[in-house]
C-alpha cells in the first residue's frame, strides 16, 4: 500500500480519489494525496487508510474557518469554538490511539 501525505492542491479541475474513483471536492487548499503518485484521496478511503492524517485535515480546516469568523467580530461565536474543540479532540484521539497501536 501507498504512503498518504498532505498536499496543496493548487491544480485546478476534476480529479478523483485513487482508491475508489469517486469524484473529490474541487478547491484549493490541503488534501490527501498518495505520496508517490499524487493523485487525490477522498475523505472516506483516507479515514481507513490514514486516520490521523484527515483528522489532522479537519483541524486545519476548521481552525481556517474559525480564523475567518474571528477577523470579522471582537469574540468567537461558541459553536465556532465547540467544533474547534471537537476537531482538536478528533485529532488528539487518533494520534493516540495511533501511538498505542505502535507501541503494542
């Protein structure tokens, strides 16, 4: 199997996950890429394959957002700060859970 790795994907177009062929979400920005090939990684084959690495995904994401809301008023809303937590917590999660599957 294919190492994953984060790119960011500046190409612009269609492009499709490597592992099930299924159409990935257009834009710019960090993705899931197979490290050889760097062909696109949907979100589903990348949680089976590479947990740690979309949870890590989501975090950037989320903190991109939360960043945005924050240029724009003086305090955050709470739902903004809930799922920043909530995405911190994800990924906090699957590197342990990832360090104790290691160490086993």
């Amino acid at each position: 199997m294919s190492s994953l790795v984060i790119e960011c994907n500046s190409r612009p177009g269609h492009d499709t996950c490597a592992f099930c062929h299924e159409d990935l979400e257009p834009g710019d920005g960090p993705r899931l890429c197979l490290a050889d090939s760097e062909s696109g990684v949907c979100r589903n084959c990348g949680k089976r394959h590479a947990p740690s690495l979309v949870a890590l995904l989501d975090l950037a994401r989320t903190a991109e957002r939360v960043g945005h809301i924050g240029r724009h008023s003086v305090t955050l809303p709470l739902s903004a700060m809930l799922d920043l937590a909530r995405a911190a917590e994800d990924y906090t999660h699957t590197a342990v859970r990832k360090k104790q599957r290691l160490a086993s």
